[in-house]
C-alpha cells in the first residue's frame, strides 16, 4: 500500500492523450472541464492529427510536450495503451487515469494488455487510476483539478468520495451539490487496477480539509487489509458507505446453517468491522455525511430539542426515539433561567417550545440553556421562519451558538428558501446543517450519535486464552487429512472442541449396541443416542437422535431400532441427557480473504423462521462478540423476562471467542456449526457439532 496520491490529486500540469476535437468526446469533455473548473496549470492535448484542440495548441505526442506532466489521462484504443504508459514514463509522468474501457473485463487478450501497461508503469513508478473510471476531481482552490468526464463541479468543501462505480459516485457528488454542499475530492477508480479504494480511503484520512468520506464499494480486492487501514481512518474522521447487492442470493447451498446464511452480507461485515457508518439508502447517507462533515461528535445520545412549531417536533421526537435518542427533561436550574428568559406562552421543557413569535433573543437564550445543560449531548432544532419575526438574526443566533459550543446542531430548517434567501445563506454560510424534513434531520442527528459509538467503543480487546493446547487439534487435523476426510467424526468433533475449552454435554462413542448401553451406564441416565456417521446430516430427521432413554433397556432398544434403520457400519454417540433451557446457534465459516465469519443466534424458530442471526468477521474482539449478542432482535430473550432466567452473557462471548480462536488457529476449517448449545441456568453447553474440514 502506497497512500501518497499527491501527484495525482495535486497536478501541476495535465495532458489528455486521445484528446479530440469532436465536442462530443471524452477526450474533448475533459479538457473542457479542466477549463471550465479553471484548472491551476498547462493543459496539453495530444493528438498527431491536429494543431489546436479548444484553443490550447496541441501535440503530436506526449513526448514533444515542453513542459513537466506530472498527470495524464490516456483515452484510446486499449491496445495503444502500453505503448503510450511507455512514453509517459519517458516523459516522467507520475501518474495516469486511464479512462478507456476494454481490459480486463474483455477476456484474456484485454487481461494481457492490463499486464503490459502495469508492468511498464511499475517500471517507472507511475500510479494507474482506472482503467474504465471517470477519473479525479480536487477542489482545491489552488489545484482545481477537474481529471474527469462528468458534469458536476462541485465547490470547495469538505466531504471527499471514492466510488468504484462512477455512476453512484457521480449521482453523490451531484446530490451534495444540489444542497450546496461542497466537496473537497472524488475518485472513481473503475477497475481499480493499480490504485485501491483502500489507498483512496488511507489518503483522504490525511488529508486535514476531509472532514468526510463517503465510499462506494461492492468488491475489494484485498479486504484484510482494507479492514487494517480503514479502521485507523475511522477512528478519527467518519467514513461512510453504501452496502450494495444485500438481497444477492449468491448464498451457495450448504451443509449447515452458517452456509445458508452467511453468503451475500460480506461486503456489510468488512464494513462494520473496519468502523464505516453503513447505509442502504444513498439520499440518508449524504444527510448524514453533511451532518458529520459540519459538526463535532457528540458524547451520547441525550437530545436537548428546541422548536417554534409544535407537529415537526412531535415528528422528530418519534424519530429520534425509536432510533435510541432519548430527550431527557430539562433541569430546575435550567427551567428557572429559561421561565425569565422565554415568552409567556412557551413551554418550558424538553422539547422547549419557544413558540412562532419567538425571536433572536429567544433563541439565544434556549440555545445557550441547551448548550450549557450537562444533561444533552446535541441539540435538535426545528425552526421555521414566521414572516412576523427577525429570521435573519435568529439564523445568527443559531449559527453563533454553533460556533461556540462544542455541541453539534442539527436544523430542521422549514422555510420558502427563495423568499428567506438571506436567513438560508446564514444558515449554509454558518455551516448548520439543515434539512426540510423534521425526520431526516433526525436521523441525520442519528449518525452523529453512531458515529461517537464507533469512536468510543473502539476495536475492544483480543483474549490470550492460555489454557489451549492447540497441538493436539493440529494432530487430529493432520490425520484427518492423511485420510483424506472432510467431515470429523463427533470423537474428533468433541476433543477438538474440549481442547479449546468449549463446553460440551458429557459424551461417549460407542462402535455397536452393546457399547451403547455400557457407555450409557457409565454416564447416568438419562441419555441420548445418536447416529455418529459422516454421511448423515441432519440425524433427527432421519431416526438419527433418541433422546431421554432413561434406562438400560430403553437405550438399548432406541440403539438397536437405530442400527436397523440407518445400516451397519456406523458408530454411535452417547451423551448426557440435559434439561432443555434456550437454545443457542453458534457457527463459523471460512471466507475466501476474510478469515471466518462467525455466527450467532438463539436456536430453532429463531434461525429458521425469524432468521434473528448476527454476523462478525474474526477474529473476534470482546466488543465484537458482546455486540453479536445484543444486536439480536431476540436480545430480550438473552437477558431474560417476566421471571425467565436469562443467558450467561460473558460465557457466551467466551465461547464466541474461543471458536473465533480455533479458527484462526486452524484456517483450514471450512465450516463449523455448534448447534445447538442448551442454556440453562447458568450455564452453556454444546450437544450438538459438526466441523468440515
Ligand atoms: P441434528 O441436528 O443432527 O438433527 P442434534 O444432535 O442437534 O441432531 O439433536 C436434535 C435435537 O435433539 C437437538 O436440537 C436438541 O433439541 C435435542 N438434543 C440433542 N442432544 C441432546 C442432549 N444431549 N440433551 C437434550 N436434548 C438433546
Ligand atoms: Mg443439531
């Protein structure tokens, strides 16, 4: 990784190899738009063809060029592509946008011209953006680099994008534009072939004008590492995705639950574990990127609401709660200075209705209450503008409180922005977030407030487990192996599992009907048996499980009825019968670059009807695991109600880690599956596994 972009976010000279004459090009379109965005530098179109391309001389090649080039866009056929990275390396080019299409995608005589100018460019250290791509924009006042084909020109701010679709990307940056956003930089890499979204992502980190990143992504190329450095970048400045292709139903037919399931929601798992705020809806995600781009963090989640209209705030108040916000009262201290402060009719609480005729000084003071009230965290305003009071300096008071304190505002800002033009640039200028709907601006508030849990909550802690003797799991792996198995016997399943520490139901194998009933007694009733073979999945759905035997001639009998229905050859499990408490579902699976993804969830109807599961990449983290177990819909169930019991939450994130553990310890795990556990009481047990190598 190579995160030093400045060559090709700070050109200082641009030439457009393919530069054309014909309006309706793209070789023409860039120039026009490097002209257009008053570009801070030469541009030099290359054309042997013609003398002058929009009024700048032309030449012939890019090697005829007088001056420095630091950044070229090459648009022609793929196969003059090499030779043309050639030259640029000749001339000392530093970095390239191709924006031709035809490589890679195209078969393997495209993939071999992608080799050729990737290897000519590593020659001279030249970065490639592209091929397929838009290409770059830098809004800097002094660059003013506009390396791209679109439309948008975007004013100087403070919200960076990477898109590896161009169409998304050029849809955001148009919807940022349209709210009077400005935008610092943009990429659309394309095919991505030498520059990573990861780089763009580590760069804009650095970069003290990005206050924002906004990310469009539906593959990544290495996602260890992009997880490794994005999670350095949100730590200190907001990222913010989009996950796309969630209801793909590439989820390949499986052998266990974990399969089923876990298929399509990677590119979401990458995301939350390197700490990127994600969404499903674009138009939420720029609200919320505005938000984040003007405003501090806020410690918590508590909302000091102030209004001058009573249904938006009904409105927001409904949104702001069922997102977690809360709105706790206002304090005496507070209720006193305001009683002074407000107009007769106001309402003195939280939310504080200041009412329509309030003015400036109205709003200074409940802003100035809110701010200073330990028991907020933000403030949420609702403010339309009466054509009877002073807007403009209520606008003011708003953007002044904004300033000072170290609380972020968000606006529900409700308004003709033609006829109160000077009250809205106050409002823009002050960079308050606003927005016309009391809902969005809430849940742009919401972002705010997931964001500092991100921040706070941190990546947690890695467990040592010392009490893991791991070379005796590599032993039965190996031999395993040697015998060319892929499903482990429950023997294997079982000691593997006791190795790491996990806690199983007490279990005996048994190779014929006499054993069974020996081992049983050995145990205590009750017991279970069960059919222990690889080629048998699901065991109850095929007699393969007998449970509550209570003594020696009920088990001996369920074994016996076992042999004869499922054929001989086959050994037997038997295992303490336990009280059935909740169940639980824990899985893992191993993912192509992504280590293993782990699964959880309560058993039976919740995983098959409710689907009511969390997912999280390894290796798991204390904070991780916690937060697989709270994010269950069915968390009620977990910490118990009306009288139930509920689960021993530090066991369960023991156990969870502790798979995690086994699995990065044996990648050559493909599939796990603890299902289920039995809680009860306290404790938590395994009755039922299976490992696929
Ligand atoms: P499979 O999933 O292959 O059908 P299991 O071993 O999970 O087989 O058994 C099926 C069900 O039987 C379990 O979901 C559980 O409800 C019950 N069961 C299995 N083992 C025990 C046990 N040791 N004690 C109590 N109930 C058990
Ligand atoms: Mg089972």
């Amino acid at each position: 990784m190579n995160d030093n972009l400045d060559s090709l976010f700070m050109p200082k000279a641009v030439a457009i190899i393919g530069a054309s004459v014909k309006e309706l090009s793209i070789g023409n379109v860039i120039i026009k738009n490097l002209l257009h965005y008053r570009f801070n530098g030469p541009v030099y179109p290359i054309n042997p063809k013609v003398d002058e391309i929009r009024g700048l001389k032309a030449y012939p090649s890019i090697l005829d060029v007088p001056g420095e080039v630091d950044l070229a866009h090459i648009v022609i056929p793929p196969p003059l592509v090499p030779g043309e990275v050639e030259n640029c390396g000749k001339k000392g080019v530093k970095a390239i946008i191709i924006n031709t299409a035809g490589f890679k995608e195209m078969g393997a005589e495209g993939q071999a011209l992608e080799t050729d100018f990737l290897n000519k460019a590593a020659k001279y250290g030249i970065r490639i953006v592209g091929p397929n791509c838009q290409g770059i924009i830098n809004s800097d006042p002094a660059i003013n680099a506009y390396c791209n084909f679109t439309f948008t020109f975007p004013k100087p701010g403070h919200i960076s994008i990477v898109a590896q679709s161009g169409g998304v990307g050029a849809v955001l940056m148009q919807a940022f534009y349209d709210m009077g956003i400005g935008q610092r930089m943009y990429a659309s890499n394309g095919n991505g072939s030498d520059v990573s979204i990861t780089e763009f992502i580590s760069y804009y980190g650095k970069d003290p004008e990005t206050r924002a990143i906004v990310l469009y992504a539906e593959s990544l190329v290495n996602p260890l590492e992009f997880i490794e450095v994005v999670r350095k970048v949100t730590a200190n400045k907001p990222v913010l995705a989009i996950t796309a292709g969630r209801t793909d139903k590439g989820a390949e037919a499986s052998r266990s639950h974990i399969g089923g399931l876990a298929g399509s929601i990677s590119m979401d798992l990458i995301f939350r574990k390197a700490g990127i705020l994600t969404f499903t809806n674009q138009e939420e995600l720029c609200h919320a990127a505005v938000a984040l781009s003007s405003q501090p963090v806020p410690k918590g989640n508590r909302v000091g609401i102030i209004t001058n209209t009573g249904g938006p705030s009904v409105i927001a108040i409904d949104e702001l709660v069922s997102c977690g916000l809360t709105i706790p009262p206002l304090s005496a201290k507070a209720e006193e200075i305001l009683k002074s402060t407000m107009l007769e009719s106001a309402s003195i609480r939280n939310p504080l209705d200041v009412v329509a005729t309030a003015g400036p000084a109205h709003f200074r003071s409940a802003l100035e209450v809110m701010m200073n009230e330990e028991q907020y965290d933000s403030i949420y305003l609702n403010f339309v503008t009466p054509p009877f009071v002073d807007c403009e300096n209520v606008a003011r008071e708003i953007v002044a409180a904004a300033r000072a304190g170290g609380k972020p505002i968000v606006c529900n800002y409700m308004t003709d922005k033609e006829k109160w033009g000077t009250t809205s640039q106050i409002l823009k200028d002050g960079e308050i977030p606003c927005f016309d709907f009391a809902e969005t601006a809430a849940r742009a508030l919401y972002s705010l407030v997931r964001y500092n849990r991100i921040k706070t909550t941190g990546k947690g802690t890695m467990k040592k487990f010392d009490d893991i003797k791991k070379e005796k799991v590599e032993q039965i792996l190996r031999n395993a192996f040697q015998q060319n198995r892929k499903v482990l016997s429950a023997t294997e399943v079982y000691s593997i599992l006791e190795t790491y520490r996990i806690p199983v139901a007490p279990w005996k194998v048994a190779s014929d009907v006499k054993e069974v009933v020996y081992a049983a007694s050995q145990l205590g009733y009750p017991v279970v048996v069960k059919a222990d073979s690889e080629m048998i999945i699901h065991k109850s759905d095929v007699g393969g499980v007998a449970v509550n035997l209570k003594n020696a001639d009920e088990t001996h009998a369920a074994a016996e009825k076992m042999k004869s229905g499922l054929g001989g050859g086959m050994k037997f499990l038997v295992q303490k019968f336990l009280k059935p408490g909740r169940e639980l579902i824990i899985g893992a699976k191993a993912s192509e670059s992504n280590g293993h993804i782990i699964m959880f969830g309560l058993g039976g109807i919740f995983v098959e009807v409710l689907k009511d599961v969390s997912f999280c990449i390894s290796p798991l983290s204390d904070v991780e695991a916690k937060e697989m177990i709270s994010s269950l819909k069915s968390n009620a169930l977990i910490d118990g109600f009306r009288g139930e019991k509920g689960i021993n939450k530090e066991k369960t994130m023991e156990i969870l880690q502790r798979i995690s553990r086994l699995c990065e310890d044996f990648p050559s795990i493909k599939e796990l599956d603890l299902n289920p556990l039995f809680a009860t009481g306290d404790d938590i047990c395994v009755v039922d596994a299976r490992i696929i190598l």
